[in-house]
C-alpha cells in the first residue's frame, strides 16, 4: 500500500490528522501491513524535517512528482490518497494513476467535506476536481 500524506511524523505542527495516521501506520505495522508513506520533508509552516528523526517506512520528498510517484504505484494493490486540497497531495498522485494499469485508490478527505470546512475556494476546486 502507498499512503500519500502532505505531513507524516516527524512533522507535527498539522495536528491530528497527522497524529491518527501516525496512529493508524502504526496499527498496520503491528498487523504486519506493508505500506510506504509519501510525504513532503517539510512541516506545516514550510522548516525542513530532521532527517535523522525520519520514519523508517516513509519516503520524504521535496518535491512530489508524477515520475516517482508512478514507480512507487508499480508494486502497490492500494494507493490511498490522505487529503483532498492539497493539488500536490491530491492532483499530482492520481495523475500518476494514468501510467500504471488499474488500481485501488482510496480518497480519504478526513473532515474536509463537512460542512464548516467548506469555503467558496474549495467550492471551486472540488468542482474544478470533478
């Protein structure tokens, strides 16, 4: 499984969506789940991450890109997709899906479509999205 996330540990100034897939990344590692995490080697207010603290079975990027991220896709059942506005986090992975044959892809929005959450901006852009 590859999990992409715009912030994964040791970032952690994204608060709880980053803490519960911490949480949920390690359930799967007790499980005996194999996944690798894609996420970006910054925190929420753009510091680099400490390298030396990095997670073991995620892939920090500086940049993400359609190339790597296809790779990636090759040996994966599932790729779930951790977000829904971030366009590096979202648009970029499931273009990615177009150079790989069929895949499962699971849109995890985390709360993003409730009702408070939803401004004018991402009125635009989910509609943009469809």
């Amino acid at each position: 499984m590859i999990i992409i996330a715009p912030q994964f540990p040791p970032a952690f100034k994204g608060g709880g969506p980053t803490k519960s897939l911490h949480g949920v990344c390690r359930m799967f590692n007790e499980e005996g789940f194999e996944y690798t995490v894609v996420t970006k080697n910054k925190d929420l207010d753009g510091s680099l991450l400490p390298e030396k603290d990095f997670e073991k079975k995620a892939i920090y990027f500086s940049k993400i890109k359609i190339g790597p991220l296809k790779n990636l896709y090759k040996d994966s059942q599932l790729i779930w997709i951790n977000t829904l506005y971030s366009p590096t986090f979202t648009i970029i992975p499931i273009l990615a899906l177009f150079f790989v044959r069929k895949k499962t892809v699971l849109l995890s929005p985390r709360g993003q479509l409730l009702k408070g959450a939803i401004s004018l901006k991402k009125i635009i852009y989910l509609y943009i999205l469809k």
